[in-house]
C-alpha cells in the first residue's frame, strides 16, 4: 500500500547551495519536511562573524525545525532525530553518517551525489570531473550503507559537460536537476517502484576515478603540463576554490595570483614552461610543456577579479617577471 506524500515524515540533511534546491522542491512540493540537520555555525570573512549555512537560512525562513549537531553519535542529538519519528532521511552535500543515524527510518536513508556513481566517489565530484576532462558527468541517488558512495543506486541523470563549462556552471546544472531527482526518488519509494542497483554490477567505462577534497596545494598550477591539462585544471577550480600560481617578480619577491578563466593555444616553443609574455596592455600568455595559456581573468592578493586588461590598465607587468 503506497502513502501519500503528505503522510511520509522526512528528515533533510545539507548544507552548502547545492543542497538548498532539492530542499526548497520538497517543501514547495508539498512533502512534509519534520526537521532539518545542517552543521553547526561558523565564523567566516575578516570580522570572523558567524555565519549560517545556505541550508539554515532557508529553514529558518521557511520555519522548519533545526538541528546542528557537532557530532554526529551525541546521544541528546540521536534522542532528538529519533523524536522527528522520520520515515525516509535525505542527504544532500552534508557528510559521512554514522550507522545508528542512517539505520534510524524505517525505509532508510538516501543521499543524492553529485557524479555518475561509482565513479567520483569522494568531496569533490564536479571539480574532479571537470578536471579530469570529462565530457559528461551526472546526479545518483542511492541507499546509503557502510562504505562513503557505494550503495544501491536509485536513479541517475547524465548530463553533457561542455569544453567551455568552469566547475560553477555545471555545479549549477546539477543543482536544478538534482532538486527534481531528488523529488522523483522519494515519489519511487512512496510508490514502491525503486529497483536497486548495487554499484558493482554497473558498466564503467574506463577506470574508476576518486574524488578526493580539494586543499589549497591542490589547487597550484604546474605549468609543466600539457595545455589542454591546464586549462581544464583551471576551469575546473573555478570560480571557487581557484587556481593559482607564484608571479616571480624581477627582484625575486613572488605573489600568488588566481586564475579562472583561460584559452588553450597549442604551439611549438622552446621556452621553459612558466615563461610569461606580455605586451603590458592586452593580453598574458604562459608557456605550457605543449603551447600557451591564454589568461581571460585573475586576481592579484587584496584585489578584486579582473579581466586580463583590465588588469594591466593598472598594475606593470613586464616579460621579466614568469609563473612558478
């Protein structure tokens, strides 16, 4: 016998952008949300004020019940999230859950992950997908179990990633229509039409990728790499969390500068990769192991973006100084 949707008590758990469409569909769905788990409040900026998570913000708007545990095995927490009495628990960009808290609802807990699993299992899926050069990457639904990324699949929706796409622009594609896959497997467990399929038994092509989180060192640019290499790392870090490299200025002082936006130019050099060219109005280009990087847009230490001539309107940049 199928429940109504009005009937199945949900449990969301999230906390960046990403995780307030599938949220923000639900309740203008008219599924009823009984609670929301989001991480605790942190300082962020230069006044290190406290600031709420994307999905607090929308609960406390929309009057939804809240809870931000710092552990996840608190035993006045699991009291709480058992008192929500859920059915169904929804996990969106939160992080890894104890057993006693994805056991707790009757018909389990699902997660809605931001690849084509099994592939990208990890904290940062559409960064590496990107990255990695790929053409098409995708949302899954799937049960959770022991192991991070590897339960029975739910459902999945490819989607093309294009040459020109950076990291946010399929981030925000993945977002829209992972709000409305989200809505269609609660509506497949309501209906009890889900057939699962254990990870091991789906067709990979090719090898299977990590998806590992991204640190600040991740993020360096080695310019002793292919062009192709390169442009895809950069579009793939950007806008956030970016990539970067060292401008060595001619008396050997050497400043971090953001890159987000570049053109490939493959070409036959004999310069050393990171030798910069400039005409000091237009354009920079940095040899790469294979051609030239074109750079479209960056960002110098306290400044804000900029178009590259924008940014040599205002600050001297000769062919003495190179990247590392």
């Amino acid at each position: 016998m199928t429940m109504k949707k009005e009937d199945l008590r949900i449990v969301y758990m999230g906390t960046p952008d990403f995780a307030v469409e599938a949220l923000r569909c639900l309740v203008e769905g008219g599924y009823h949300v009984v609670g929301v788990v989001t991480m605790p409040d942190k300082p962020a900026g230069r006044g290190h004020k406290i600031q709420f998570s994307p999905v607090k913000q929308y609960a406390l708007e929309h009057n939804l019940p809240l809870l931000q545990p710092e552990k996840l095995k608190n035993e006045e927490f699991l009291d709480e999230l058992r008192a929500w009495k859920a059915d169904l628990q929804i996990v969106v960009a939160f992080r890894m859950l104890p057993e006693v808290v994805w056991n707790m609802p009757r018909l389990g807990t699902f997660n809605l992950h931001a690849s084509l699993l099994p592939q990208y299992r990890g904290a940062a899926p559409i960064n590496w997908a990107v990255i990695n050069g790929d053409t098409e990457t995708g949302i899954t639904t799937f049960f959770l179990k022991h192991e991070i990324d590897t339960g029975e699949v739910i459902q999945q929706v490819r989607v093309p990633i294009a040459d020109t796409d950076n990291v946010g622009m399929v981030h925000d594609k993945l977002m829209t229509l992972g709000g409305r896959l989200v809505v269609e497997t609660v509506d497949a467990i309501l209906n009890d039409t889900v057939k699962r399929i254990p990870q091991e038994e789906m067709a990979v092509v090719g090898e299977l990728r990590p998806a590992p989180k991204i640190f600040k060192e991740t993020c360096r640019i080695n310019w002793n790499q292919p062009v192709k290499h390169i442009y895809d790392f950069v579009r793939g870090l950007s806008p956030y969390p970016a990539a970067w490299t060292e401008l060595v200025q001619p008396d050997g002082e050497a400043v971090v500068v953001k890159i987000f936006e570049t053109e490939k130019q493959e070409e036959a050099h004999r310069l050393v990769p990171g030798t910069l060219q400039t005409d000091g109005k237009m354009y920079i280009r940095v040899a790469a192991a294979d051609g030239f990087i074109n750079i479209r847009a960056l960002q110098l230490p306290g400044k804000k973006r900029l178009k590259t001539d924008e940014l040599l309107r205002g600050f001297r940049l000769t062919e003495e100084f190179e990247m590392k």
